[in-house]
C-alpha cells in the first residue's frame, strides 16, 4: 500500500467536500466458486483501496462527517484461519498503516449503522455492483432491496469521481510498473508466438501465465482472436492460419491493483499481406493523430472525432467510404468500421469507476453523451484535464451481420460503397492502443514502447528486436 499520509490525505479532501453525514464504503468479500470454502480470486473495491488501502476481504469503511471519525469494520484473524493461512498482519495493524485509528469489530456495523439511519442522519454510499454488498446495505439501512440503487448518493459519486479522475504521481508509477514489467512482456510474447499451427488459447494462456509470474491480477478478461472484429471476443478455440492477423487486447493490474489496458493488432508468422498494411497504416495514423492531439483544455469528443476523420480519409482512399468526408463523419457513416468510442478513463479500474455511471464519470452539464451510433459508445467526452489518464485506441473492423443490415436498409449509400466492402469481408478488425497521460504542457504515453509500427512488428515477431 501507499504511505499512509496519502490515504489520510484522501479521505481529508473528501471530508471537506460535506458539512454533514455518513460517507460508509464497503468492502468486498470472498466469492464462493462452487463451495463455501472455494473462491474466485479476491479483488478489493476500488473506491475502497482508494481511500482506505486495505486489500482484505471482510471489511468497511465509515467516515463519520460529524463526530470527524474514520472507522474501520472488520475482525481480526482467529485460530482456525491461522490454521489454515498462516500467521498474518493484524487488522490494527492494517489499520494503522493507512492512518485509522478506531477499529471495530465487523459485527458492530450493524448496529451503528441502524442507529445512525434511525438519527436521520443521511448516509451516503455508491452504486454497487456485487450483489452481497447490496442485500448488505438493504439488510443495515433496513431498505428494501430494490430501494438500494435509488438511494445512491450522487453528491458522494460526484466527489470521489472528481477526486479519483486525476492521477498523482503515486498512481502513475504504479501503471508504468505494470507496463514495464509486465504488460509489454505480455505483448511481444503473443507476437512470436503468433505462428501458423498455434491456437489462441495457448497464446492467451501464456498472457495470462505472465502476469500471474508477477504475483498480479489480470485487468480484465484478455481478448485473443482471429476475429478482431468481434470487439469483445473471449472464445480462444480458433487455430492460426496464414494470412490472418491476431487482435489482443491484454492488460494486468499492478501490485496495488492500477490497471494497464494494451491493444495490438499482428499478422500470423508476422508479415502483413498488402491489405492488412493498408488497413492498419490507416488506424495507426488516427491514433498517432489522436495522441498528437490529447492536450490540457481540449475535449476528449473532439479528439474522438479528429480520429474519426483520419479513419474516414482514409477508408475513401481504399474506395470503401465516398463523398465527402466532414460530412460523413457528421451524420455517422463511418461508424459501420469504427462503432465504438476512441477510448476511456483509466486508473483503479480498465474503465475508470464504470460502476458510478459512464455518464457521471466521462460527461459533465458542458459535455454530453452523444446518441449517434458509435459516438453514443465513446465512454469519456470531457474536457482533458491534467492527471487524466485515457485510452487511445481506434480501430477498423468489418462486422458482417452489420454491414449486411446497413446495406439492406440502404444505409448511408452516399458515404459506403458497399461492392468495394464485399471485397475486405473478411479482413476481420485492426485496434491499436495505448496508455495516455495528460500533463500540464500536452501528454505522455505511458510505457515502455511496444512495438506498434508495421516494421517493428515484423522485426519482433521475427525475433530481430
């Protein structure tokens, strides 16, 4: 964990934030797999780690607005679990290393919390997204369970949105960790091992094995396919062919639990065919472009949109987009190859704080969500601010049931011709991502480099790098 000034810095700017209340954030617990006994791997909430640190199942944290007390809820290890885990750090301890000095026993929740909700006195919590912590809250607020999510706190997902959207330099180094030591290894291993014969799961199964070599946490489900243009693909049953290229989309948590999220997009046995060259020199220009334009003051829509019209310019160059360009973009057009948005706020989460709402952590009353396909999918919109850390990650994807459904409706025949589409229908997806800092004077990209220029990845897949 962080030092513990840095936690009680933390919860210090949030308390000036309310006059009144209870701010009460729980933890999570243990998820039974298929028994009591046997879980799924343990994750903490994030908004918990953030302001009290502890990476244990079991607890809560309470920050006491009137009296200016911050408690911790929790029980100390007994006989059996040292039995079973070992000797541990004690939960005083624990406690003590992010500067809470009242512990109370997890039971004692209950009743405080009843008490407190009995004064009237208005407790504020966030959206939840495992199901325990809600019957949880409904059980100790005495609401009933479909009361939970109506009675959010939106003053409290507000402040701590604002709060956790910027990054100290605390947060950075600890996603450079993970880039440098874990999440590069992670990439240039699937390119030499994207070789005609070898099948997803295997390449997958090492991406995962790396970050497990680092006592770390995958930062969400990898995507490993021959069907990048399935944007979310989790099946890894497919065997490499020659002539196909390999979309992986893979990032790992640090040891504090900051997340990485990398996208690279490689040729089987490494050289791309004329039309991949094509096609990824395309999506590498919107992005290089887009980072070029990630600068302090600029809206992250606008930089969505500039990526779009690198896209659009340069799919009418192939043939496959016509007409002209602004307009095409405007009215959404391009979004049947690129329907999703540029990228998103990273930190704690791959998705920054998702679980507040996208529209509560990415927009604002100046900066609202758009509706247009595609647009309608870019997660963040707001301004850039410094601290911000965002994807860039633009793609071409050539999705069959949704040009066949543009095409029956004589979609945009404008802007899309779709005789020229026939011929890359089975080009599948191109996405090129990266980690981007916002600094005061313009941006940095977070990392260590991965190959990502058609040279490069050819000379590391074969092994020249």
């Amino acid at each position: 964990m962080f030092n513990a000034s840095i936690y009680k810095e933390r919860r210090r700017r949030l308390k000036e934030k309310f006059s009144e209340g209870v701010l009460f954030f729980p933890g999570n617990h243990e998820i039974p797999m298929n028994y009591t006994g046997n879980t799924y791997d343990f994750r903490q909430d994030s908004s918990f780690l953030y302001y009290f640190g502890i990476d244990r199942p079991g607890l809560a944290g309470v920050i006491d607005i009137d009296k200016d007390e911050e408690i911790i809820y929790g029980d100390e290890r007994g006989i059996e679990d040292i039995i079973w885990m070992g000797e541990q750090k004690s939960l005083k301890d624990m406690c003590n290393d992010v500067g809470i000095l009242i512990s109370k026993p997890f039971e004692r929740l209950t009743t405080d919390m009843r008490k407190l909700s009995g004064k009237s006195v208005k407790i504020h919590y966030l959206p939840q997204y495992h199901e325990l912590n809600k019957r949880e809250i409904a059980y100790l607020l005495e609401l009933k369970y479909q009361e939970v999510d109506s009675n959010v706190s939106l003053e409290l997902i507000s402040r701590v949105a604002g709060q956790r959207s910027l990054k100290s330099l605390e947060e950075i180094d600890e996603m450079e960790y993970a880039l440098n030591n874990i999440t590069y290894e992670m990439h240039v291993t699937a390119m030499k091992m994207a070789v005609e014969g070898a099948y997803e799961y295997q390449i997958s199964g090492a991406v995962k094995g790396i970050v497990m070599q680092h006592d770390c946490m995958i930062a969400y489900p990898v995507i490993c396919s021959v069907h990048g243009e399935i944007l979310h693909n989790h099946n890894y049953n497919n065997k490499l062919e020659k002539g196909q290229w390999l979309l992986i989309d893979a990032g790992a948590e640090s040891p504090l639990h900051y997340a990485t999220d990398i996208t690279r997009t490689f040729p089987v046995d490494g050289v791309f065919t004329d039309m991949q060259k094509d096609l990824y020199t395309i999506v590498l220009d919107a992005q290089l472009d887009a980072i070029r334009s990630v600068q302090p003051g600029v809206s992250y829509r606008i930089v969505h949109r500039e990526a779009s019209l690198v896209i659009a310019r340069g799919l009418k160059q192939l043939g496959l987009m016509k007409g002209d360009v602004e307009d095409a973009v405007t009215e959404g057009a391009h979004a049947l190859f690129f329907p999703h948005g540029l990228g998103h706020l990273m930190g704690l989460d791959v998705h920054d704080m998702e679980n507040l709402g996208e529209d509560n952590v990415g927009y604002d009353e100046k900066n609202r969500r758009g509706r247009q396909f595609g647009l309608a999918s870019l997660r963040f919109g707001k301004v850039l601010q410094p601290g911000h850390v965002v994807t860039a990650e633009p793609g071409i994807y050539f999705i069959p049931a949704l040009i066949e459904q543009w095409r029956a409706d004589k979609k945009f025949t404008d802007f899309i011709d779709y005789n020229v589409v026939d011929k890359y229908m089975k080009a599948g997806g191109v996405r090129i991502e990266d980690n981007i800092l916002v600094t005061d004077k313009g941006n940095r990209v977070l990392g260590k480099p991965i190959p990502k220029t058609i040279m490069e990845i050819e000379d590391q897949s074969a092994g020249n790098l």
